[in-house]
C-alpha cells in the first residue's frame, strides 16, 4: 500500500510484507507518460521551477521510457551470474537516465540523453601491469560520456575528477583520479563482512552512531552541579562524540587514512561499552548527521562511506561504477571471468553473487528516493514505524 506525499505530510510511505515489490509498483506507476508528468509538474511546482508543457512532457516521456528499460534489464528473471551482470549494470544506468530526466531544473530528455551515451559510458577500465587480479582492476572517469553527465546533474563537478587517457597503473586509493575494483566493493556497506572474510583486507564504510560519551559528559556536568536542587550547567557544545562500529583490532592507520575525518580518534570504554570512538565539530545545537554524510539500507545499519574519487559520497553513484566494472569483466575479459566463476579465482565469486543480491533490494530503493526526491519511508504492516 502506498500513500501521496500530500496525504502523510509531505513523504511517501510504503507498506508492505514484501517492501521491494511496493518500490517496484510505485516506481512502475511513472511507466505512465501521464503519471510522469504528473511528478514532474509536482516536483517542478515544490521546487518553485517553471517549466513549459512541452519540455515537461519531453521529460516525461524520456522519464517513462528509461523507467521501463531498467525494469526489463532488472526485473527479467536470468539465470546465470554472467546474465545478470551485465543486466544489472544497464538497469542502473537506466535508472540513472530515469533520475536526470526526472529533474525538472535541467533539460535533459530522450535526444539529450542520446547526446550523451553517443560519447560513450563516460568510464573506462584498465589493467595495471604490476599487479595481480583482483588488485590489477582500475576504472576512472572519462571527460565526456554518460557518467561525468550524470555527476554534473548531480551537483559533482565531473571535472575535477575525469582523465583525458587511462592511466598506465593504479596508484593507492584517493591518491590519484582512478579506483581499484576491490576498493569499490569496500564501499558496499552490506558487504562489509563478506569482503572482509573474501579479501581479508579491511572495508572502506564504517557504522557510525551517537556515541554514550556525550550522555556521560552531561552525566559529569550533573555531578559537579552538586545538590539535585542546584542548576545544572548546560554545556554549549560545537562538537559530537561519534563511536565506529568496528572490531578493535582495525589498525589505527587505516582509520585514520579512510575512515570518517573524526579528530581525538581513539578506543575509549563508558558503561562497559568500548568502541573506537573521535570528536565530530558542529554547530552549538546542531545535529552531527545534518553534516557529515551516513547512509543506511534494508541491508545495513547507519554507516560512513569513504568518498569515491574524494568527491562522490552518494551510493548510487558509487554503484553505477562497481557495476560497470563487473559488466566489462563478463563482456570483455572472458578469461579473468571464467577464473572468477569456475576457475582458480572462485572465492570472488562470492562478492559478485552477494553483490547480485544487494542490487536486486537496494538500487531500486536509491533509484525511487532519487526520481521522487521527497522523503520516502519504507516499512511492512506490524512494525513499529507503520502507521496504526
């Protein structure tokens, strides 16, 4: 069941015992030219955008249309990895067509797009000559193509990160403009624990929360108030203590190097909790997660994502170039992909088949909160955030 924004104050609920069928329905509905132009005439009208009949109803129909190629490339059963791989990354490009045009502040439509993918994908991939798979897989981002013009729709400046030409190797991760596949898995939150026992190597998302320290600090602030009938002082603070849930046994360094940018990092213990836990500026009265980046899914808590590139943070983003990466090893590289599949180099296999999955819940969910661009909440009857 799903009810308007206009209905449930300003948001979209979803509620459902299968909430992914409930994201695929509400998604399918804009598969209607009539009902596309309805969301972009409300989207447009939210936004205080004018915009004319005709260029509304050009972006309707390019919204429809990429809406239902990402449904065929996503919905369609397939039964092999292979399949599946290279569906997958044109379902999410599909989508990523869907959230431009859905824009009305842009004039992205059908022939604009085409504009677009006639200069390629706007990613590229090498082999870096010094290492071994899995460690030797590179993607950067092309000047012109379809990425870099999805970024620039999405408020990145593609510019600061493209390549005019492949590099010849891959230096460490954030140190250049390119990025290793494996490093792209470590930014899947909800496969942190695969990639971690698969690789073990340590992940680049981290989960984050408010950490008891701050409690505890208002705690001492009460005690040396004295008397319970004495004021208490209120400690104005331009900071939050944010705990990282993560094994102890992570090394400093690599905290340091790609976690959060907390200062004061270090494992403290309060109430007989002990985590790794740093110091987060904000405003006096302000909410740390109102800046600093989290993201969290159907498959992972609340959780910090090392930027891509130092500059793309947003998950789908981040997807759409994991997912051309795997589609060039199953289209292009038939003798790395059989070693992946049934060869020396199965143990990946995993990592792609877990993958699999976690496209299959979570990118039509960042794909309808992205096309709707309102607050969508997603939850299935009995629980304690559905409505009574």
């Amino acid at each position: 069941m799903a009810r308007s924004g206009d209905e449930d104050g300003g948001r979209l609920l979803l509620i459902s015992e299968s909430p992914i069928e409930q994201i695929w329905t509400q998604l399918s509905m804009w598969e209607s030219r009539a009902l596309a132009l309805k969301l972009i005439m409300e989207r447009a009208e939210r936004a205080d955008v004018l915009i004319g009949r005709e260029k509304a109803e050009a972006k309707a129909l390019a919204l429809s249309y990429c809406l239902r190629n990402a449904r065929e490339n996503l919905r369609e059963p397939r039964q092999t990895l292979t399949l599946k791989t290279v569906a997958n990354y044109y379902g999410c490009m599909w989508f990523a067509s869907a959230i431009v045009a859905a824009d009305p502040a842009n004039d992205v439509d059908l022939p604009q797009l085409e504009r677009f993918t006639k200069k390629g994908h706007g990613l590229g991939n090498f082999v870096d000559p010094d290492k071994a798979f899995p460690a030797n897989e590179y993607v950067y981002v092309k000047e012109g193509g379809f990425y870099p013009e999805f970024l620039r729709a999405s408020a990145i400046d593609a510019s600061r990160i493209a390549l005019r030409k492949a590099p010849v190797r891959g230096g460490p991760d954030g140190e250049d403009r390119s990025v290793g596949m494996m490093a792209l898995f470590a930014r899947v939150p909800e496969l942190a624990d695969a990639y971690r026992y698969v690789t073990g190597e340590w992940p680049f998302n981290f989960r984050i929360f408010h950490s008891s320290r701050n409690m505890g600090e208002d705690v001492d602030d009460a005690q040396r108030a004295g008397p319970l009938s004495a004021v208490i002082p209120k400690r104005a603070r331009d900071y939050t203590w944010l705990g990282l849930g993560t094994t102890l046994a992570i090394p400093r360094d690599h905290l340091i190097t790609h976690g959060p940018p907390l200062t004061e990092l270090d494992i403290k213990t309060y109430a007989g909790s002990t985590h790794w836990e740093g110091k987060w500026p904000t405003t006096v009265g302000g909410h740390w997660w109102e800046t600093l980046k989290t993201y969290k899914s159907a498959m992972c808590g609340q959780s910090w994502i090392k930027p891509l590139f130092g500059e793309v943070q947003e998950p789908f983003s981040i997807h759409l170039v994991l997912l051309y990466q795997l589609s060039i090893l199953a289209r292009y590289r038939p003798a790395v992909w059989r070693e992946i599949i049934e060869g020396d180099e199965d143990q990946y296999q995993v990592l792609f088949t877990g993958y699999d999955q976690v496209v299959t819940r979570i990118l039509p969910e960042l794909a309808l909160r992205r096309i709707y661009d309102r607050h969508v909440h997603i939850t299935q009857p009995g629980s304690w955030s559905a409505p009574l």
